[in-house]
C-alpha cells in the first residue's frame, strides 16, 4: 500500500478490519420483522442494514464524523474528499448509461459523494473524480461505455491527480474486469451493482492504493436502506422497489448483473415516499427489473398493495412504474391500478415477439394469446390507457414467419410507442450459446420493417390527440430550444409546450394543437399556479 492521505489519521482501517466486516455481511439474522402500513409482518430472508450505522463505522475509524453541513469531516474540518484528494474543494461526476435502476443508482452514488464533500461537476473534463456507471444490456451500450473508458486515457495524462472508477452491470461481468486490467490500466477503482454504497470505503481503497482496485461482489448479501440520494431537481423522484431479477429470459444479461430479486420491505418504500413528499416530490416511479414480482417472501403483501399504500401518501399526485413482466401481471393487479387515481395510465408491457415459438425460446412464461388477454384486461378496464412495448428482432432462429407474428401483433395491439432493438448476444446468457443463422443484413432489415410500422402507429395515435386538453406534468426547458418546456402527460407521452423557466415543474392543462411521431406540441391553458 502506498503512503496515503491518511498516512498520519489515528487509525487507518487495517486490511483486517475491511475483512471482518466482509465476514460480517456474511451473517444472516434470519428473521426481520417490521410493521409497515397497512402490510402485515414480513419474513425477510436478506439482511437490511442502515447506511449511516456503516458509513460512520467506517469513517469514525479514520477520524471523520458527520458535520453540521452534513458532510464528512475530520476535527481539524477538512472533508473526506479534501482529505482523499489531497487538494481544496475536490469535483466529482459522475456518467450514466442504462435504464432507470442504473440512473437511480448514480443518484446514490452522488449523494455519497456530496456527503463525503465532492462538489458537483459539469462535465468529467473538469473533475477530479468520474464514475462511469455502465449497463450491459446490449453490446451497444457496452461499447459506449468502454469507449469513454478509453477516452478518458487522455484526461487522466493531462490531469494526472484524476481518479478514475468504472462501476454498474457491465464490471458485475469477470470479462469486463479482465479486460480493464489489460487494456485499460489507467482505471483507478472498479467495482459492481451490489456494493455501490461502500463508496467511502472503495474510496479510500482507489485514492491509497497503487494498481487498480478492484472489488466486485458475486451477490448482494443484504439490502442497505437510508443511501444518501442527490436527486435530480424537479417533483419526480425514482424509488427502488425491487432489485434483481430471477426470471432467466435466455437473451438477458440482467441476472447475471443484478443479481436474484430482493423486495425491499413495504415499510422501507413507504417511509422513503412519505420523506419525499415532505420535501415536496409529487411525482414517484416505483423501480425494479420485474416490479410485479415485488414482495416474495414478504407474507403475501404484493405489488398491488405496495400500490395501494403508495397512493395513500398525502402530497404524492402520480405514480408510475417500471419496468413490468406480463408473465406477472395479474388482473388483480390492472384492477388496482383501474381503482387507484393516483396510478398514471401507462402501461410498459414489454413483449419481445409476437411468436410463440420465439417467446419460449426466450422462456418469456406467456404466449401470443395470454400477452392479449393481458392487453384485453388494460383496455378493459384503463380505457384510455397508453400501451408501449420493448421488442427484439433477429432473436436466434426467428424466421420470416416469426418476424411477421411480430408484426401482426404491434398492428393488432396499435401500440403507443415502442423500443425496438436488433438481437445482441450477451456473454454467459443461455441464446448467446446458440447456433444463429439469421445473418446481421436481415435482422436490421426486420428492424427497419418493425420501425416502419410502428412510426407510423405511434404518429396515428398521437393525432388522435390533437384538439384534445389533457393533464401534464411541466419539466424544465428542453434541451433544443430555451423558450419551450417538456411536459409528460399522464399516459408518459412528451408534451412540447412555449414557455420559460419560470413555468417549469408544475402540474397544468395543456391544449393539443399537433402530433409528430415521438411528440405532441402544444399550449398550456392554465396561468402559472393555478394547477
Ligand atoms: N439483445 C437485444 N435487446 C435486449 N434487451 C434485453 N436484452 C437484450 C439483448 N440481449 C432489450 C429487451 C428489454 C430491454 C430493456 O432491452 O427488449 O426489454
Ligand atoms: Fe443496463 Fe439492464 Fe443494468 Fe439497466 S439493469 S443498466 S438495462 S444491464
């Protein structure tokens, strides 16, 4: 270990005792128990910890408490991160790719770094530290990552005293670990998705020691409830409701990166609802893999009631969720949401193909004709609800045949919008180790075919809208243009409206006035307030 920046604090945390508090996690207290609201008592087969319990006992043993302001301090007042940086008022960044757990996470990596005393930069250019946060759902996404990766090569020449760490699903992936040590040295600290609220720790670790830290955990052996999260501004906030998935489709890397489901206890949600509406969110997005499988193993309490409670919390206007399985989605379920006004009409059903030969080779658990009962129960009973999908094209052995089920299905569903995406093998998935005859051309031909079609049905169901007044949520000012804002309807649909800053997160009415395929443009008809 090289002489560190806390080479003089009273006592450095020995090697030893990071190993005995691994040995520690280790433990299993069997049953937890905790009265939620409305939810009966759970048996609980992983472990909750607190955050703050295990941060202070870390940071105690080097001679760091919690200031006034919230950040960690030693008695002479210099904050964690002066004292790991070697340097006055250290900036970190911190980059994301992937879906929302992968966003919600660099929240909780941000507010770890606030509290350790990192300011917030703009751009990794003008940090002293960057966290890659990366996703390994598709190769694409990989290589965009790595690429950064490389990039940041440069940076770390030019700026010598940078720290680099490269963190999130792809490094939950040994080849990805093996191949940063060999081609990218220049990476100071890689860890995973289940040990991001260690920061402190691995820290301390990338900041003292020479080669590349590298500290990646197999599984995660509890839960860690109270991470300090910098939420993004606005009224929107993201709340995990489950980690993991143990579905197995055989196309997905996500298993294997996140891990096996984990339901956070009810009790545990509603406190982080209740806390954010205090502080004036009202819009929250209950997030998962698969969030209707949330509470096995909580006694029967399921995702319908973590709704119901949800929507009981004073101050929280609409609730959304992603991402959803249809295998789990129950009529109980699109009852409740029917039932709950709070519970937006967007559905995120994600389907994969409209084949049943292709569906069980991707061991989806559902077939063409039980995914439209599904779609039937929506209609139903949300009848003006948005429906979109998630769809693979070029799966392994997909014929022509197939590739037209796919079709017929986004034409008999009339989908609102969907994401599409050409097959992409994944290291250590079941279909990555199957023969695939169907070559790259046709598969983004069957791309371009699907997009086609559904361009045009998104477009179609957006005029459908126009002259009609529907409620928004008001974001901030979009991206292209400082005078118009973005606004979500309830259905999820993006809502371009002419306005400035100071009409920004509100709920209001807007007026409908034109429909392009991915956006509707149009006015607000409420004064600033009034909603
Ligand atoms: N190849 C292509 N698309 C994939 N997805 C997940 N894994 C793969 C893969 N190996 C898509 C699915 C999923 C969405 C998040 O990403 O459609 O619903
Ligand atoms: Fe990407 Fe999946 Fe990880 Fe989300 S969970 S970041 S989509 S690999």
């Amino acid at each position: 270990m090289a002489e560190g920046p806390f080479a003089h604090a009273a006592s450095a945390p020995s090697p030893g005792a990071v190993g005995r508090a691994r040995a520690a996690r280790g433990t299993r207290p069997g049953h937890d128990r905790l009265r939620a609201e409305g939810a009966a008592l759970q048996r609980l087969e992983i472990p909750v910890v607190a955050y703050e319990a295990r941060a202070q006992a870390f940071m105690a043993e080097l001679g760091f408490s919690l200031g006034a302001d919230g950040v960690w301090r030693d008695r002479a007042g210099r904050s964690y991160a002066e004292a790991l940086a070697g340097r006055g008022r250290p900036t970190a960044f911190v980059r994301t790719w992937g879906c929302q757990m992968n966003e919600a996470d660099s929240e909780a990596l941000l507010g770890q770094l606030l509290q350790m005393g990192f300011g917030e930069a703009g751009s990794a250019e003008e940090a002293d530290l960057v966290l890659l946060n990366t996703c390994a759902v598709r190769g694409t996404a990989a290589e965009h990552a790595l690429g950064e990766v490389g990039r940041l090569k440069e940076l770390k020449r030019e700026r010598p005293h940078v720290r680099l760490a490269v963190c999130g699903c792809l490094t939950q992936m040994p080849e990805t670990v093996a191949y940063l040590r060999e081609r990218a040295p220049h990476v100071d600290l890689v860890f995973g998705t289940h040990n991001l609220h260690d920061l402190p720790r691995l820290l301390y670790r990338a900041y003292v020691e020479e080669a590349m830290t590298v500290d990646v955990w197999e599984a995660a052996p509890e839960t860690v409830e109270h991470l300090p999260v910098r939420r993004a501004p606005g009224l929107k906030a993201w709340v995990n409701v489950i980690y993991g998935c143990d579905k197995h489709c055989t196309y997905c890397i996500v298993p294997r990166t996140r891990g096996r489901e984990r339901s956070r206890r009810p009790g545990d949600v509603l406190a982080e609802v209740e806390a954010l509406a205090a502080q004036g969110y009202q819009e929250v997005t209950l997030l998962g893999q698969n969030v209707n499988a949330y509470g096995k193993g909580l006694g029967g309490y399921d995702f319908a009631d973590l709704l119901r409670d949800v929507a009981r919390v004073p101050g929280i206007r609409w609730i959304r969720y992603t991402t959803s399985h249809p295998r789990d989605f129950t009529r109980r379920l699109v009852e409740t949401i029917a039932s709950e006004p709070k519970v937006c009409e967007h559905f995120h059903l994600p389907v994969q193909s409209g084949s049943d030969h292709v569906l069980r080779w991707m061991n989806r658990g559902y077939t063409r004709a039980s995914y439209l009962r599904l779609i039937e129960w929506v209609r139903e009973l949300v009848p003006h609800a948005t429906i979109t999908t998630d769809i693979i094209v070029g799966f392994p052995r997909e014929t022509e045949a197939d590739f037209r089920e796919t079709l017929s299905l986004v034409e008999e569903v009339g989908f609102d919008n969907a994401f599409t995406f050409v097959y992409s093998p994944r290291a250590g998935t079941a279909a990555a180790r199957w023969e695939d005859p169907v070559p790259a051309e046709v598969k983004h031909e069957r791309l371009a075919r699907l997009n086609e079609l559904q361009y045009a049905i998104s477009r179609r169901k957006n005029e459908a809208l126009v002259g009609r007044t529907v409620e928004v949520l008001v974001e901030g000012p979009s991206r292209k243009d400082p005078h118009v804002l973005t606004a979500r309807t309830r259905g999820n649909r993006l809502v371009l409206v002419p306005g400035g800053p100071e009409q920004a997160w509100r709920f209001a009415r807007a007026r409908i006035a034109a429909a392009e395929t991915w956006t509707l443009r149009g006015e607000l008809v409420d004064a600033p307030g009034a909603a």
